[in-house]
C-alpha cells in the first residue's frame, strides 16, 4: 500500500505519515519546496504552493490512495481583501486540481479531510451535526471546504476514482498549538478562570483517532463514497476539558464558577461574541454511522488522549525551561 500525503509537515499530516510508516506501508509525503526536507530524500515530493497550478507530474508513481490534509486555515488578523477568494484559491481550486491529476494518474482513492465546519459553527443541545449539510456555511474557511467537497463528488462520479470525506472538529494531541496550546498554558500556570459553570456539550478528536479513521478509510471496502464525522465519542463541557487537563498535569482545578450568561454578555461587550461561542457553545458531532458503516471506533480515549496531550505539553515546557537556563 502506497499514500501519498499532503499537508505532511503539518499537524495532522506529519502523524499519519509515521502511522504509515508503523504500519509497513510506503508513503510520499508533499511538502514545500522551499523546505531543507525536500532535498534529496525520495519519500517527499515538493511542491511551490498548493493551487490550480500546482505541477503534480510524477507525484502519483505506485500511489493507491491521496490523503489529503492540506489546507489553508484561520488566519489570525486576515489581511488579505477576498478572504473568501483566498481560501478557494487553496481548499477549493488546488484540492480539485490535486484530485483531476491523481485520477488521471489511476490513484484509486482520495480520502479528502475537510471539516466539521462545512455543518455549521454551533448546533442545538442534544441536536449533533449529521453527514447531512442544511445551508451551505456562512463561514469563508468552511465555505471553501464546501465547494471542494461538491467538486471531488462530481470529480469522482464521472472518473473510476473511489472518494472518501472526513469531517474533524477540534483534533488535539502531542504538539497541538493554537488556542489548545493556550488553554493548557493556563492551566500549568495555575491561573483562576472564570470557566467553572460551563455547561455546554463538545466533541473533539484526538490525534491518532482521527488518523486511524484516515487509514482505515483508505483501505476499506465499504468506505468509498461516504462522508465520516469524527470524534473521541465522549463530548465534554469547557469546563470538564479544563477539569481534565488539570488532572493530568497534576494541577489543581483553580475555575470560578461564573453563570455562561454573564461571559457570554461580557464578550459581547468587548466586541469579542465568537470567543464566547468557543468557550459556552455546543458543537457536537454523531460518529454512528462512522462506527456502523466501517466497524469502527475511537482507539484512544478521550481521557487518555488529553494525558498524553498534557504531558507532552509539560516535558516540551521543561526542556525549554533547562534551555533557557542552561
């Protein structure tokens, strides 16, 4: 079994390129050209940029499967005058230009990781998303995703190529950065937060279980065609995930109990309602027909997930402590 996967020095990518590896398949890893790991190292293919330009010729040699991770994500203090033509340049124009050379290339399949944002930013308590999408997201991120998932489908409908589609909320785990990274900090430095009465409902994805869906995806027999939400199957509140990370670091729970009405009320005032919605909404996903069509289930739970995902935090905060001492 041969992947290709793009996105391979990223977050997600980075780990289902060793999973292949564990696993005694062969990959080829896409990664900029401009990195010093595209130099002569036959297990990478370089690239210029990700777009409907991009030169794929001899990326797809042997490949049975593209795994797709790569993607323009949320950019903090956007500058760019189209955002929403900027995504589509990269999630939307470059993922169906990838996905047309690899079909004409004889790959297989092409499992596209997409996101749980192509449903929405919220949903209703006790009301998860489904595979099922009711408006197209409002979102510029999401929206991108959107196209391409509408795009691959055509694609593959009219060529002998097999398409799978994962949706992931928030994937966590050993090196997470963003606001994840931020949370954690937090919570080592023993900060009182104004989190302790949360109760809403999140689901999240750990690391290697979304990678798992990612390989189980590309190999199994009834995966084609489908579209698979993910998660740990455990969705916990703010507060819980917060309880949580504590727990593992060793820390003690320093949440004050503050009603979600007034956070909610105090962002708004502050202009900043969408930190509100991350913090006191619900954004759940239902993995069933995930779990009934491939047979599958998380391999890691989400209590063990934030204790590695803790203590990795906690040995990379050390050895950068003994660095800048040393």
């Amino acid at each position: 079994m041969k992947i290709l996967v793009t996105g391979s020095s990223g977050f997600v990518g980075s780990r289902v390129i060793e999973v292949v590896k564990e696993r005694g398949w062969e990959s080829v890893g896409v990664v900029r050209s401009s990195s010093t790991h595209a130099l002569n190292s036959p297990e990478l293919f370089p690239i210029q940029a990700l777009d409907a330009k991009t030169d794929w010729q001899g990326a797809f040699d042997k490949v049975d499967c593209v795994v797709h991770c790569a993607a323009r994500v949320h950019q903090m203090q956007e500058s760019e005058s189209d955002v929403l033509e900027a995504y589509r340049l990269v999630n939307t124009h470059g993922t169906l230009h990838l996905a047309e050379q690899a079909a004409k290339a004889g790959v297989k399949r092409f499992v596209f990781v997409s996101s749980v944002k192509v449903n929405g930013e919220r949903t209703l308590p006790e009301q998860p998303f489904t595979t099922e999408v009711l408006h197209a997201p409002d979102d510029p991120y999401g929206l991108s995703k959107y196209e391409a998932e509408l795009a691959l489908k055509a694609l593959c409908e009219r060529t002998n190529m097999e398409l799978v589609t994962i949706r992931p909320p928030l994937v966590y785990g050993p090196g997470v950065k963003a606001n994840f990274q931020s949370m954690m900090g937090w919570v080592a430095k023993g900060l009182p937060l104004p989190l302790g009465a949360i109760h809403n409902a999140r689901s999240l994805v750990y690391i290697d279980n979304l990678v798992d869906l990612i390989l189980t995806s590309c190999v199994h027999p009834h995966a084609s065609g489908h579209t698979f939400l993910v998660s740990d199957g455990e969705d916990v509140s703010t507060t819980q995930l917060l309880k949580a990370v504590a727990k593992a670091m060793g820390k003690p729970s320093t949440l004050i109990p503050i009603p979600m009405c007034w956070i909610q009320l105090a962002a708004k005032a502050m202009g900043k309602p969408a930190v509100a919605e991350r913090l006191c909404g619900n954004l759940q996903v239902d993995i069933e027909q995930t779990q009934s069509v491939l047979n599958w289930s998380p391999v890691v739970s989400f209590h063990e997930g934030i204790t590695r995902t803790a203590a990795h935090f906690i040995e990379a905060r050390n050895k950068e402590k003994n660095r800048s001492m040393s």
